[in-house]
C-alpha cells in the first residue's frame, strides 16, 4: 500500500510483516511473480545504535554522507549494505583520519577494495545476506570518487571535489563554494537573476533504480555521433549542433514521470542572460532537443520521478568549443 503525503512531497510504503519464532519477519515481495521473504531488522538496528556510540557518531556521519553520495550521483546502494560495509570498515581500522577530506579518501578507498563479483555480504548485527542485485556497481563509483578526491589539491579544488560528489546538501552544510562565489560575481556584473531550481527542491530523492541518458550530435551533411563517445575520445562539441538528448536505459517501471534539467555556465552564459537551470517535465517516448549555441560548460540532467520520488536520476556534460578543444 503506497501512502501519498502531498504536502510534504514524498510516499510511505507500507508492507505487512509477521514476526517468527525467532524474533525475524516474513514479509510479501510482489517482484518476479510474488514470493515471501525474511527480514530481521531488530538485531541490525541494535548494532548500528552500538557501533554510532563506540565511534563517537562518526560512522553514523559516514552512513549519512554516503547515501547522499549515492542519491547525487544517482545509483541504487542499499542503505544496509552501507551500515555494513561502513561497520567493516570501522572493525578493519584501529584509528581514522580526524580530517573530513582525508576521512572520505579514506572510505571510498577502502569501497573501492570490495569484491564486486561476490554474491551477497553478512548484514550488520543479524547476519542475513544482503545479497549483490546490481553487480557491485558501488566500488567502480567509489573509485571514480576517490580519484576525484584525490586529483583536487588546493582548497577550492577541494570544496568543488565535494560539491561534485555530494551535491547541494553539501554546499549548504560543509563549504562555501568558490564556484558559487564566481556565479554571485557573474549575476552582479551582468545584472541577472539566478533562477536555477534543483531537484532536491521539489522532490524527495532515494535513489533506487538506474538511468542513463546520452545525446545524438547532428548537423548537415555530418555522420551522427553519440555525446558520450565524442567525450571518452576527447573530441571537440562545436557550436552549431543539433543535439537530442535521450534515456539510453531505465529499469523503472511505468507508470513514472520523467524530468529534464539544461543549465549553461561559464561567462558567456551570463553575458548573454541565458543561464537557465529550470526543470521541466519531458516525455518517456521523445528526446529533448536542444542546440549547441555558444561556447562553454554545459550540462543536461534527467531525473525519473515515481510516487513523488525521484528514484533515478543521470547527468551528463556538454562542453562546446570554439577553438577545435574539448572544455
């Protein structure tokens, strides 16, 4: 039964559970034709509140902090495979970085170092497999992490690297972003109003499906190429493009919406008052078009949005130049 809180943006589903003999429950899961499974959540929960007190809350920070991560990035990391991977990981170290910065390399490296081809993991405090849906697709998202992280050397690199990575909770909350700094500073010399909305803003986000979108470049008498292609070969996007930009894969099932996001940054962007970052809703069937214009840093986001919540989300960067060189 899914419960619709209209008011406050975001859905409960709720599921019926019996309680065994020994203290687990059965519960009814309608995927793949319908089956009854066992959860035993009592004992996990104990151990979380142990291991939150032995660690002075900072495991409790990490769980936090990595499903943020998962949710901006936008890949499905079962919340109780967090609490158990951030438990092995407080149980593998006799001591952690006191810096933040160094704390997250520190996480992310040892997710990193998982077997991803492994069936399932030992749940946290009851020992019930949390078995491995989506072929670990967490350690190679930790390793692109980590790389961010540590390829980040001053400060502002810094903060943009967490930016990045944990998106706008972490802005509000960790830093005060050069990047938005340069943005005030663009708004004031060209006198326009920012009117960007975020995703956060009008949906509750839980990331638990995938998407992915790309974007056919055409122009006259010009073979179509992927976006994405043209990106991992390093190939200049020129102005004067057509670009479609469309869902690849998704594997939420209908009925769901589906919502696009085109923000254009940089200075000619402001120069010329076309900033955007509005988010629309798109249809499932039909590309959003656009068109490489001007020079400079772009983006494109598609979200998928289900009982209010957005479940999937992908983003990809659209660098135009004018000079022959990838931005």
């Amino acid at each position: 039964v899914v419960i619709s809180f209209e008011s406050k943006n975001f859905t409960v589903d709720l599921v019926p559970a019996f309680r065994q003999t020994d203290g687990s429950f059965k519960y009814p899961d309608s995927h793949n034709g319908g089956s009854w499974k066992t959860t035993n959540p009592i004992p996990e929960q104990e151990a979380c509140t142990t291991l939150f007190a032995q660690t002075d809350n900072a495991a409790l920070h990490i769980c936090n902090a990595l499903r943020i991560w998962k949710n901006n990035v936008g890949f499905h990391f079962k919340g109780l495979l967090i609490d158990t991977l951030v438990g092995k990981y407080f149980d593998q170290k006799n001591s952690i970085p006191l810096n933040s910065y160094d704390l997250f390399i520190d996480v992310f490296e040892n997710l990193s170092l998982v077997n991803r081809n492994q069936s399932y993991w030992h749940a946290i405090g009851s020992n019930q497999q949390v078995t491995n849906d989506d072929e670990g697709a967490f350690v190679p998202k930790s390793q692109k992490a980590l790389n961010i992280l540590r390829a980040a050397s001053s400060e502002s690199d810094r903060e943009e690297a967490l930016i990045k990575l944990f998106g706008k909770t972490i802005a509000k909350c960790m830093v005060d972003s050069i990047h938005q700094e340069n943005e005030r500073k663009l708004l004031k010399k060209y006198s326009i109003t920012n009117n960007e909305e975020f995703i956060e803003d009008l949906f509750t986000i839980d990331i638990s499906n995938y998407l992915e979108i790309d974007c056919k470049v055409t122009q006259d008498g010009w073979r179509t190429k992927s976006l994405r292609d043209m990106l991992f070969k390093h190939l200049p996007l020129l102005p004067r493009k057509q670009l479609d930009f469309h869902i690849v894969r998704c594997d939420v099932k209908s009925p769901y919406e589906i919502y696009w996001k085109v923000r254009n940054c940089g200075e000619e962007a402001f120069k010329r008052n076309c900033i955007r970052g509005q988010i629309t809703e798109g249809t499932l069937d039909a590309p959003l078009r656009e068109h490489a214009d001007f020079q400079g840093p772009h983006f494109v986001e598609c979200y998928a949005v289900k009982n209010g919540i957005c479940v999937a989300r992908s983003r990809i960067d659209v660098p135009i130049s004018e000079t022959g060189k990838i931005i």
